[in-house]
C-alpha cells in the first residue's frame, strides 16, 4: 500500500507555487510532493524534541567508536 497513488486537484496561490518549484527546481508534482515531506520531517522532529530530558542514552563512547 505504500506505493499507492491518490490522484487530486487544489487550487494553489499561483505564486507560492512558482516560488517552490523555483526553489525545488522540480515540476509541480514534485514540488507539492517534497513539501509534504517536509512538512512530515518537521512534525518528527517536533515529537522527537518532546523527547528531550525524557530518555536516558547509556552508551560508552569509546566502545561506539570502533
């Protein structure tokens, strides 16, 4: 299911759009795809820093460098 395709139409600020593909240097389809991405980074990120002080990490440093 994970390769499955939804097929959709939006109406889009003409503009912003033209600002991302300039900025993605890709087509429309990839653009709205490498935003949406993006978009999934940032909310994984977000629920990571909700982690921070909350997970205690043993590890010996010198043990991980070899």
């Amino acid at each position: 299911m994970a390769n499955a395709k939804t097929k959709i139409t939006v109406t889009l600020p003409a503009e912003t759009l033209r600002r991302a593909r300039t900025i993605t240097g890709r087509g429309i389809t990839d653009t709205i795809i490498a935003g949406l991405e993006a978009l999934e980074r940032k909310e994984r990120r977000s629920a990571l820093r909700a982690l921070k002080g909350r997970v205690r990490i043993d590890l010996d440093l010198e043990q991980t460098r070899r």
